[in-house]
C-alpha cells in the first residue's frame, strides 16, 4: 500500500527556505513503494508506527538524498546533509532491530548496541522538535517585523482630566518662603567631650592606695578598688600598686591562682613614699618637630638651685 501525502499528517516545516532534512525549503522528496512525499513525512510517519520501517529501502532513500546534493552544484549544505546522515544512521539501526530475531540479552555489546540504538531514537525526536519550533519562530519573526513603535502626546481629553495648581500664597508669603529657603543654617556643634577620656593620675591613686593600707594595714586588691569609678581608675591603682612593691612598702600574698590578691603593708607609716612620674607624663608624638629651645630655657627658674636640680632631671 503506498502512503500519500495527507494534510493532517503535513510536519511543520520552516518557512524562511531553510536548510533542513526533507522540508519543503530543500525539495527532498522521497519516491519509494510504500511511500511518496516529503522526507519529513516519512519520518513522521515511521514515528507514529502508522508506516513499517522494514518496508523502507534506505538504499534508495540514500541514492535520493546523493543526487539531491549534487543538485547544488558548487554549494553543498553540510549541515542538512550531516542531519541527514544521524537521520539515516537511526533508520538503519531501527530497520535491523526490526529485522533481527528478538531474545533476551546476554551479551554487554548487544546491550551497549541498543542503548547507542535509544540515543539515535532520541536524536531523532529532539531534530523534529527542534524543526517544529524553529518553524514557529520563524512565523514570529515574519509577523513582529511588521510592528513599529510610535511614540504620542497625551490626548486632549485626558489632559484636561489634570487638576489645575491652587496655590493659596500672596506676595509676601512667598517673599517669606524664600527667606526661610536661602538663610543659611545653623551648624550644629557636636561636643566631643567623650571622645577624650579623663587621664586618671597613678600619684593620686598610690596616695589614695597608701592612705587605706596604713590604716587597714591589709587589704585585698578587689576591696582596693571597690569605689573605682571606670577602668581607668582600676589600670592606675594596679600600676600603683606595683610602684609601691618596687619601693618595698607593700607585699602580695595569693593563696592560689585566679584567687583574691591579698596586698599587706610593710612600710613605715611616717616615711614619706616616691612614687614615679613615668605613668603621669604625656606621650611624646613623634610626628611633632623638635622645640627650638631647651626645655632649661623655656621652664621659668627662681634661683640656682632649682636650676641645677632641673638640669639634673633632665
């Protein structure tokens, strides 16, 4: 029985002329026994199982497609022709699957085989889905091409919907208005007073210190500094403490680690104690130039003896 061409069963076919296996851009058709028409039919036809593979003489349908190639003279369409041959590949091996008498499967080449057989199958659907689509962008574009933008003024009728501006302000109100608008405003001031933190003096705090461990005459260093008012205060009278260790007038006894410092007082109560200025005299910033003078010259002196003695320091 020989299969026509029916408009129901007609593929979508790209309507711009271009090269694809069997569309009517590329004139292939195919002339068998069973079969007249479009390449694109046959395949379509073989898909749906309404036409039988081993019916189909791939041989012709080859020696067809040969001679429509050379149809093209000096231009030949490599890519419709490398289709055609994945195409043609899938048939074949469809044709001998159909062909060859079925079992069970032993051996891994023969399974291996069939897969490559469902890889080609799968070639072939995604080719005609990709046919299909590009048929209907293709109908698109040739449909958008025809659209142009254009760019309008509003319409009378609705720019008469817009409210007129009432301004409810004379003369002076508006001389008022640009007043406040150009007088320049006031800057605020942010203090900056936290910013610098108070310097805690460690003489103060030894004196304070000395003063407790002469009357308590022991004391703990978490009951030394139980009134300190920040941190600072506390780094000054730990610094403190360790002044009067050096000078000898106090001990520390700590039973264990990270237990109560028990600081006891050793001294005599009517010596008077020297406590460094190390921790008293400011930072010297090294970004700042040298004096031009002395420190002898720019400190004012009474006598010779205060002299010599801030020579000595010095």
């Amino acid at each position: 029985m020989t299969a026509t061409t029916d408009e129901t069963l007609e593929p979508q076919v790209p309507t711009d002329g271009s090269a694809v296996v069997g569309g009517e851009g590329s004139g292939f058709q195919v002339h068998l026994a069973v079969f007249e028409g479009p390449f694109d039919l046959l395949l379509q036809l073989i898909s749906k199982h309404k036409l039988d593979i081993t019916e189909i003489a791939l041989s012709t349908v080859t020696d067809e497609f040969i001679a429509h190639i050379r149809s093209f003279e000096g231009e030949w369409p490599l890519e419709q022709a490398t289709e055609f041959l994945v195409v043609a590949a899938t048939l074949l091996d469809l044709k001998a699957a159909r062909l060859l008498p079925s079992g069970e499967i032993e051996d891994e080449e023969d399974l291996a085989l069939l897969e490559a057989r469902d890889l080609l199958f799968a070639r072939l659907m995604q080719y005609r889905a990709y046919k299909e689509v590009a048929g209907i962008f293709s109908q698109r574009m040739a449909d958008e091409i025809h659209r142009h933008p254009r760019s309008v003024s509003m319409e009378p009728q609705f720019a008469g919907l817009l409210p007129e501006v009432l301004l409810g302000l004379g003369p002076s109100e508006f001389a008022a208005l640009a007043e406040r608008a150009l007088t320049p405003k006031t800057i605020e001031q942010v203090a900056t007073g936290h910013i610098h933190m108070q310097r805690v003096s460690v003489r103060e705090q030894a004196a304070i210190v000395v003063d407790r461990l002469r009357r308590q005459r022991e004391a703990t260093f978490r009951a030394l500094i139980g009134d300190a008012p920040d941190t600072l205060t506390v780094v000054a009278r730990f610094l403190a403490l360790l002044e009067l260790f050096r000078e000898g007038v106090v001990s520390f006894e700590q039973a264990a680690p990270l237990q109560d410092l028990l600081v006891r007082w050793i001294g005599d109560d009517d010596a008077e104690i020297e406590v460094s200025e190390e921790f008293d005299v400011d930072p010297v910033d090294e970004d700042e130039p040298p004096a031009s003078v002395s420190a002898v010259e720019a400190v004012p002196v009474d006598d010779d003896t205060d002299r010599v003695a801030l020579e000595e320091d010095q």
